[in-house]
C-alpha cells in the first residue's frame, strides 16, 4: 500500500522534488530552478546536459516571470506540455530531455518539450558516393530522415510507425513504408521479429539487422543498409520497409534482394545501355571477387594444362623463384592487402594517402622483388580487392572478399573439384536465403528493370520540339 | 550423438589434408616439353624431346634454353620412362607443340604408335604433326632456335603458316585421330625438310593405311591439292606459264577468290566406280608480265591457257594418290556413304589406285587487280 502511495505525485512539493531526485539518482546534471507564479512556488526540473536552456528561458521562464495568464496551461500555451501524475513518468521524461514543472500544492506535472536537438547538417553521403544524382545523405536524426524521404514521396500513402525498444536505452525506432506497395503479411512479419529486440538495449542498427535476419549464420547481409535516401525511395516504391533507427544515420532496407547489392542509385540516373554495363560490370565483379584468386591457385597447383603456352611460360617466369606454395602466398598477400585497408580505414586521412604510397611502392613492388608473392599473384589479389570495392555496398563488398577465403583453400586442396564444390554450396545457399520471408535471389528481371516502361512520345508528338 | 557427429566432422577435415596433394602440378615443378621426335633406329624407337628452360636475368628480362634428351626403347612408354629421370621435375606433354616422325618412323602403322597420346588427358592435342625428309627427326629439334623462337614454337609457326598458304591441310594430332578412325579417308601430312642450315615444308606427304607411302607432293603442286581436296587455307596462289616455253619472266599467277569442287561418283560399264572432278575457280590476276590493258580476248585466252595447265595438273596429281595408294579426297568415304552394297563388295585398297579419275578445271578471271 505504501509502494502505491509513493508513486503518485503528493500535493507536498519538497516532497516530490526529493523523490524524484532520488529517482534521477541524484545526478549532477539535474538542475532545479525555483520562480513564483501569482505567489506560488514554482519548481522546474531538467537535466543540464541535454535541454535547449535558450528554449527554457524563452518559452518557460519568460511568460511565467511575466504572469500573463492566470493558469499555468494558458502560459505555457505556446510550448507543447503534457500533464503527469506519477514519479516514474516524471524521471523517465526527464531522462528523454523535457523540462519538469512542479507546482506548490498541486499534485500534477507539466513536462515541456526541450529537448535541445543538435544535428549534423545534411551533407553529401562519405561511404556512397555518385557522381550523376542527389548528394544529401541522412543523418543521425530520425526525423529529418524521414522529412527527406517524404520529400520525395508526397503521398498520404507514405506511412511512418514509432516503436521505442531498449528498456535502457529508450531508442525510437521509426518503420516507414507505402500502405498501398507493401506486402501486409511481410509487414506484420516485420514488426513481429522486431518485437523480439523488446527487452535488449539497442543501440545500433546491427541490432535490428540481427532481429530481421533469417539466417543469422550467413555470410550475406539479408538487409540493406543505407545512407543515401533516393536508394530508400526507391525501395519504397518497390514495396519494400525502410527503418530508420534514431542516431543512425543510416537506414535499414527489408526484404532486400540479392541483385539491389549490386546496384547503384546512379543507374536510374543514366541511360540504359550505360546502366546495363555497369550493372554487368558489377555482376562481373562479384564473380571474380569470390573465384579469381581460387582460379589462380587451382591453375597454378593442378591444372596448368589448360593455359595456352605462351601465358604458361609468362606464369612459369614469374612464380620461378617464389619458395612459397600458392596458397600459402595468396593468403598472405590477402592479409596484407586487408591489413593495408583497415590501416588506412582508421587513420586520419592525411596518413591514410601515406599508407596507401606505402601499401603500393612498398609492400606492392618490394615483395615481388624479394620474391616472397609473384607477380601474378599480386596482379590476382589486387583485381579481386578493386572488383571487391565496385560493389555499391560496403557490408556486401566486405562479405564477398571474405568469401573468396573458403574457396582458395578448397582449391589449394582439390582443384577446380574443390572450386566446384564451393560455388554449388555458395549458390544452394543463396537460393535458400530469405529476407523478411522473401527469396533473397530471384530470377533477375534484367530487361524489365532495364526498359523504361514510359510511354514514348513520337518524335512529331513532342511538345518541346516546337520550342 | 553430439560426440558422433562432431568425430564425423573432425574425420571430414582430417581426411584431405592426410591424403595430402598427390596430383597436385605445381607450376614451378613442371619441365614441359615441347617438342617430340619419333626415329626408327635399329628396329627400336629413338624417342627426343626438347624441354624449353626458361632462365630468368631480373624483372623483365630472362633467356631460354633447350634441354634435349633421347632415349630408344621397344615403345614409346618404355623411351618415356628413361626420358623423365633426365629431368628435374615431373614431365608433362601438356604444352608439347610439334611432334617430329623420321621418314622410317612414319611409315609405321601410326595409330598404333601414336595412342600413347591419346589415352591420357595430359598431351597436347592441338600439337602440329610432321614428317622430316632427308635427316633424322632428333637432328631437327637440335637447333636451337627459328627465328627468334624457340625451335619447337618455330617449327609450330612454320607449319601454321604453310596451312595459310595452302601448302598443307589444317590439322593437328587431333585431327589426326579422326582420319585414323575413318575408313575410306587418307590425309596428308606436312614434310619438313631442311635446306642448308634452314627448316621448310617442302610438301605434303601422302598417307597411305595410316602409314607414310613415301610419296609426296611437291611445294608447287600442293595448292592445287588442297583445292581438289577442297580444304584449302586462307591464301591460295597458283601460277602457269603463259606458253610452252619456260623462260624468265613467262608466268601468269593468280589469287584465288572462290573455289567450287563437284565431285561425282559414277559408275563406268563393268560396275567400277570412277569420278569425275570439277573444279571452278573464280580467280583475281596478281601477275601477268606484260604490264599493257588486257583485252577481253586476252583474258579469254589466259583462262582457257590456266584452266588446260590446272586440269593437266590436276590430272597428274591424282595420279600421284593413285599411285602412293592414298585416297586424299575421301572418294572411298563417299562411296561407301552412297553405296554400302558396292563399299562392302570391294577392297579399297586394291581398288583406288585402279579407278579412273577424270578432272577438269575450269577458270574465270574475275578481277585483275587495279591495273586493266
């Protein structure tokens, strides 16, 4: 009976404020202001670190120093309250940014909105970048993220939904879809996996990949992660769940397909046949990112009777004096290729250029000289590092260099079997894989995602040609 | 259960890695060799290969050696068998170019030598097949170098370009085991003969039974072969003399454009089959020693002189197969397609030297080139 009765506001307001300094734990940044109100003690509470004070003193203080109205509600009119009752309310709307207002005698709270939003300018996407389109990006504001979508989709079928998740962390999580594309069951599904990150502390948007993920063993990411909002209207509109997660500044694509990984923003933005090459391109590039330096090795190791004579002599020449089995040189010339590209991820980026002249003059000419790595194999691992990075996405991109790993020791062992082998596992794999309950790879609808299904405009019917 | 399936697992893993990597070629390791010659000597097979050594000066820069070794042997297994302890790694066939024969060596049965190449994966079947006239085959090999290539590639190069230009049918030991298997078909194999220090095809050698009938036709006629044969190469060049007498600068050539065989297979009165050839050639001017306009009788009349020098050509050429007993153009192969009863009834062995083959070449000047 006392438990209950301490949880509700008591008229006593020395009272309260010890209650819910306890409740805040008596936390430094929790700082009290005391003012009168038509004779009457006025105690606002708020937390330092995160109120807008300018907001504070303008639209709190100001109107009650003032007294222009006889009610509390009539003067705080132009600011956004609401009403509370009980300690724990009060302490977690502290703790969200909003400014307590305590009253003598009164067993109620206002709770103002201040929470002081400091955000980052919208500035040109860093990790995908374009050359032809928008260059805004989002940023750590799930708000502003989705004012940048609904730019582009002004439709009252775009639809947002607030979750908060993380019993610690309190983090709003936004999904965001068309009411009118998206699959409903695939939707409920969706939301479903999401309430199974209910009781973590969620903090970033990995976390949220991993409730969606069907298959978390995989080495394939199974949603999209983003910064660029043309690419999340774009999935949209195809009847896809964008998520955006409050201070990330990315947002979360699900059910993906396979085939979007290898897509860039840019492509909508070109023409077909420049489209369709650099879609190629990119196809391209996944193929030799997983297999080359495994085709290499099977070559080198078993099947060199299928080289023609003269690439024979020219391979011949250049692993003559390498003491190192091929494996054993295209693993170490993988890690020191990963090792040169975390260097150069985490350095600033004045000594990244430097790790990059040494990566290359260095490690790249100076390890063929003292014959550790030959030639060729420096020549495979650098073409599977840069077809690795044409991938638009990087989670993909990183995934598909890891891949090549399984497959180079299976061709260091068994040849092209062991290749074999690998891709029928890889693909089997692949076909299996869901996103959100849907197939992860499909039959590629290259000539209709390739056409514009616009209707053409005869050459005479052309309204511009007269101007 | 757990421990069964996690042993299964270890066991999955184990069992690779212990059987360790026994056909495993490691580039480094292989001698290649490149060129292989077959002698008869001493009623024993004297087999030489050459295995091209590269030798690497810096980046960039390397040289090349031939290492030759022979060894002589009952067969070719047993002449390998000496032939790998010669060398420092495993030997492999894989990029052999050339395979030489001795003019003896070839007039063995070749199918049943040359099978040592075809079982096994591991030979190269695109590897051009020669006969060597005059020297043994081993003698050819020692030179070091064709040019600037290695002598196995030269020699490759050398008959490559002799197909070009119609001196020889396309072929390669592959092809080679076609006409093996193929009843009723003869085929020609390049002649490699060397000329005061350098190697040429001097002609095509007819085969006869899978064997070298130690007839061959000679450089100049072997064009018009390969046009009866109607297997020609990208170029083919002929040239007649313009009248009977064979004096400086008397020649008409010419370039041929388009080239139609008919073959027809007859049968004469006593139910012997007999052919009749006909060749029309469509063909450009690129010679004629008088350098004023041709007029339309002219070359009305240089057609009918090319057409009589080719159809008595033709005539002495099939003579020629007739004689070394090699059906070159596969008449037995198309009788036997057309009449089985007949095939079946006669020996072509004994028949195709008998039969009468008529020919008759028909020419057409299309162009003259830029001059009139």
């Amino acid at each position: 009976m006392a438990e209950s009765h301490n949880e509700f506001l008591s008229s006593d307001l020395t009272q309260n404020l010890k209650i819910i300094e306890e409740k805040m734990k008596q936390t430094a940044d929790l700082k009290r202001r005391k003012l009168t109100f038509h004779g009457e003690a006025i105690i606002l509470l708020y937390l330092d670190t995160m109120t807008d004070k300018e907001s504070i003193e303008l639209h709190i203080i100001g109107p009650i120093n003032k007294q222009e109205s006889e009610s509390i509600e009539n003067t705080l009119g132009t600011k956004q309250f609401s009403i509370m009752t009980t300690y724990k309310d009060i302490s977690s709307s502290i703790a969200e940014g909003n400014t307590i207002l305590l009253t003598e005698n009164c067993n109620i709270a206002y709770s103002i909105a201040t929470l002081s939003d400091e955000k980052r300018a919208v500035n040109e996407s860093l990790n995908e970048k374009v050359t032809m389109g928008a260059h805004d990006s989002f940023v750590e504001s799930a708000t502003t993220n989705i004012s940048l979508l609904r730019k582009r989709l002004r439709t009252p079928e775009f639809k947002v939904e607030y979750q908060t998740y993380g019993t610690d962390t309190n983090v709003e999580v936004a999904i965001c879809y068309l009411e009118s594309k998206v699959d409903q069951t695939v939707l409920h599904s969706i939301k479903s996996r999401l309430e199974k990150i209910k009781n973590d502390d969620l903090i970033n948007s990995r976390q949220i990949q991993e409730a969606l993920e069907d298959y978390p063993y995989s080495p394939f990411p199974q949603s999209l992660r983003t910064e660029r909002p043309d690419r999340a209207v774009f999935n949209l509109l195809n009847g896809n769940t964008v998520i955006f997660l409050e201070h990330e500044p990315s947002a979360v694509i699900t059910p993906i397909s396979f085939y979007s990984f290898l897509r860039s923003p840019e492509d909508y933005n070109s023409r077909w046949f420049v489209n369709f090459f650099y879609y190629s391109l990119r196809l391209l590039a996944f193929i030799l990112s997983v297999t080359l330096p495994a085709f290499y090795i099977a070559v080198n190791a078993y099947h060199s009777a299928i080289l023609p004579v003269s690439t024979f002599y020219t391979l011949k020449l250049s692993v003559m004096n390498v003491p190192f089995h091929p494996f054993v040189e295209a693993i170490m010339m993988q890690i020191v290729l990963e090792l040169l590209k975390e260097a150069s991820v985490r350095l600033p980026s004045a000594v990244a250029q430097t790790i990059g002249t040494v990566g290359a003059i260095v490690i790249g000419s100076a390890i063929v000289q003292t014959n550790f790595i030959s030639n060729t194999m420096v020549v495979v691992i650098a073409v599977t590092a840069v077809s690795s990075f044409v991938i638009p996405i990087g989670e993909m991109s990183t995934s598909m260099r890891l891949m090549s790993f399984p497959l180079i020791f299976l061709a260091a062992i068994f040849g092209f079997i062991g290749i074999a082998f690998g891709l029928m596992v890889y693909t089997t794999h692949l076909v299996k894989l869901t996103s959100a309950g849907k197939a992860y790879v499909e039959a590629p609808k290259i000539f209709q995602s390739f056409l514009n299904t616009q209707p053409k405009n005869g050459k005479g019917e052309d309204t511009n040609a007269h101007e | 259960m757990k421990t069964n399936s996690r042993k299964i697992i270890i066991l999955l893993f184990i069992f690779p890695l212990l059987t360790g990597c026994w056909d495993q070629k490691l580039i480094v390791d292989q001698e290649v060799m490149n060129g292989v010659s077959l002698d008869l000597e001493d009623n024993k097979v004297k087999s030489t290969i050459v295995v091209l050594n590269i030798i690497p000066k810096g980046t960039n820069f390397f040289d090349f050696k031939n290492q030759m070794s022979s060894a002589t042997g009952y067969s070719l297994e047993d002449t390998y068998r000496e032939l790998r302890t010669y060398y420092t790694g495993p030997l492999t066939a894989s990029k052999s170019r050339i395979i030489l024969l001795g003019e003896s060596f070839a007039k063995k049965n070749l199918n049943a030598y040359l099978d040592f190449f075809y079982r096994v994966p591991d030979p190269y079947l695109g590897s051009k097949v020669a006969i060597v006239k005059g020297v043994e085959a081993s003698e050819l090999l020692s030179t070091k170098e064709i040019g600037t290539n290695p002598v196995a590639f030269g020699l490759y190069e050398i008959i490559e370009a002799a197909e070009d230009n119609s001196t020889v049918t396309k072929g390669t030991l592959n092809t080679l085991f076609t006409y093996f298997n193929e009843e009723g078909k003869d085929f020609i194999l390049p002649i490699l003969e060397k000329n005061e220090g350098n190697i040429l095809v001097s002609g095509a050698g007819l085969m006869s039974h899978n064997g070298y009938s130690g007839q061959m036709i000679s450089l100049k006629e072997c064009s018009l072969l390969l046009l009866i044969m109607d297997n020609y190469g990208e170029l083919v060049d002929l040239e007649t003399y313009m009248n009977d007498k064979k004096k400086l600068n008397n020649q008409v050539s010419y370039r041929i454009l388009k080239a139609k065989r008919e073959l027809d297979l007859k049968k004469d009165a006593s139910g012997k089959p007999m052919v009749d050839i006909h060749l029309d050639l469509k063909v450009l001017l690129h010679q004629y020693p008088i350098t004023e306009k041709i007029s339309s009788k002219q070359i009305k009349k240089l057609e009918e002189t090319i057409s009589r020098d080719l159809t008595k050509k033709s005539q002495s050429i099939m003579k020629k197969t007739q004689k070394a007993n090699s059906d070159v153009l596969g008449i037995g192969r198309e009788l036997k397609e057309t009449d089985p009863a007949a095939w079946k009834a006669l020996d072509w062995r004994e028949t195709y030297p008998t039969i009468k083959i008529n020919t008759r070449v028909e020419v057409a000047i299309e162009k003259t080139g830029i001059l009139k």
